[in-house]
C-alpha cells in the first residue's frame, strides 16, 4: 500500500521554502535566506519570517483526516537574520480543543539561536473527501 501523498504548498515552493513532516500537529519548514528575501536594511523581511512560520504550521495542521484553518497568528521578531542565513521554522500543536488547535512555532537560524516565536490558532475540520 502506497503512502498518501503529501499536499503541494505552492507559495511556499515560490518562496524557496521546504516543508517536512504534513499533519498530526508537527511540522517543519526550512529556507536559506536569498536577496530577494532581504528589506531595506539587508535582514530578513519580516513578511518573510511570517510566511515561514505560516508554512510550517499549515502543514502541521492539515492531515488526511482534518483540514486546518487559520483564525490568529502572533510573531514576536526577537533577532535578524542576514543573507546566507538557514531559517528552520518548527510548528507543534501545545493545546489540542474540541474545535481547535493552538500551535507553539519557532524559528531558529544556524546557531539555533530563536529570531522569533509565535503562536497560532487553527480551526479543526474534519475532511470531507
């Protein structure tokens, strides 16, 4: 029997953004930082850094059996991070609700220093096909 494959984040994709690890509230989402990641300043945007976090934890929340939706996400920008620089975001569910999950992320840079933090709240559906 063939393993379900997993689903195609297709802004991630466009984004340089890899994702491991769909469902059962873990994932992981990596990224080497490029210029077109790069603000004013030449760090990381921080539109960037959010869209990293969002990744990894979308995909911790869709599964085979629920679809996961979306309803707060709060970042805490807590260091830079500069060209070349590996950014590996990790996503866990911390409370597991009736209708809802609350996902702890972190994202940390090569010296596995935290460059922020944020925390999620998702909407748990049960897929329909």
């Amino acid at each position: 029997m063939s393993s379900p494959q997993q689903p195609v984040d297709r802004y991630a994709q466009f984004l340089g953004i890899e994702v491991t690890g769909h469902g059962g509230g873990h994932a992981v989402s990596t990224v080497t930082v490029t210029e077109d990641h790069l603000n004013p300043h030449e760090t990381t945007h921080g539109a960037f850094v959010f869209a990293l976090v969002g990744t990894a934890v979308a995909a911790a929340a869709n599964d085979d059996e629920h679809t996961g939706v979306a309803s707060a996400i709060h970042i805490d920008y807590l260091r830079p991070t500069r060209l070349g620089d590996t950014l590996r975001a990790e996503a866990n569910v911390g409370e597991r609700l009736p209708k809802e999950d609350i996902f702890i992320i972190r994202v940390t840079d090569p010296a596995d220093q935290v460059i922020a933090r944020a925390t999620a709240r998702f909407t748990r559906r049960v897929r329909t096909r």
